[in-house]
C-alpha cells in the first residue's frame, strides 16, 4: 500500500505494534491490566466495534498512531480502503470482515488476543484480500491462540504499475 504511505512505509510495522499492543494477550487484572482484556471493557463501555462503523473509525477512537500527525492520517487513509478489498469471510468486504471478527471476539466468553500483521497482495487474486484466521498461533515464541488479521499491501512500485495497467477513466 506504498501509495497510502509513501515515504513513510518505514512506519507499517509500528502502526502495526500499536494494534498488536492493544489487543495483546492479558498481563494480569491489577497493574498490568491492558491488551485484550481492556479491549472487552471498553467495547462493553463504549462499542468501539460497531456494525456499519469502519475500522478506520474505531482505530482513531483508539488514537493509534497520535505520535506524528501525517503518519497517523496517512494510516487512517490506508484503513479507510479496506473496503475496497475483499476478505477470506464469504461475502464480506475487508473492512467489514475485520469489524465483524472483533465485535464477535470481543462479546466472546473466552475472548483471543489478536495479532495484526499484512500479507503481499502481489500476485494471485486471493493475495488482495483481507485474511481472517479465527485461531493461529503467530508468535512463535508465545503459546498462545489469537485470531490473525492480515491486511494486504505492496510497495509502491507494485502499486504505481497496477495504477498504469488500468485503463483511463471516461470524462
């Protein structure tokens, strides 16, 4: 997604970190309480996750990314396309498939951490959609569950030669 980006691709992974941190595997209830477990408050409290609420939304309700205004913004345009996407869930676009497998996960009794990360969406047509793996095990070093969400990018030379491919627009 180097085009949503540009020169500030360098920061994928750390937008990526945040989301990980958010939803991460509990530390305890008292003075480590954080990650997945604060997650389900707050979708209690406040709906975070909510149907016809874009993820895009939902993160800038988390304030991910606040450290540098134009990264943040350029993020937030990266999360606004996932509608453009399809997704692993029948029938579902990217956006919605990633709200939906929250708000279920989030409503469960036995809640899983989530783990974010992206995919090549170079190549063959399934690459370009949003993957949702309801129980994976992504960390190696962690034994432990989560639901993976995976979203697809390229760089931006990938990006700027499929934007040529495509034919002009009709005026």
């Amino acid at each position: 997604m180097g085009l949503f980006m540009k020169e500030h691709d360098i920061y994928i992974g750390t937008m990526l970190d945040e989301l990980n941190l958010r939803f991460a595997p509990s530390q305890g209830k008292n003075s480590h309480f954080g990650g997945i477990l604060e997650m389900v408050d707050l979708q209690k409290e406040f709906k975070i996750f909510k149907k016809g609420r874009s993820f895009k939304t939902s993160c800038a309700v988390l304030n991910l990314g606040a450290r540098n205004n134009e990264v943040k913004n350029l993020w937030q345009n990266l999360l606004g396309n996932l509608h453009r996407h399809g997704s692993n869930q029948k029938g579902v676009d990217g956006d919605a498939a990633i709200v939906g497998a929250l708000i279920k996960n989030l409503a469960s009794k036995t809640p899983l951490p989530v783990f974010f990360t992206s995919h090549d969406m170079r190549g063959d047509k399934a690459n370009t959609e949003v993957k949702i793996i309801a129980k994976s095990q992504p960390i190696h070093y962690l034994e432990q569950d989560f639901i993976t969400i995976s979203i697809p990018m390229q760089p931006i030379s990938a990006a700027k030669k499929a934007a040529a491919k495509k034919p002009a627009a009709k005026k």
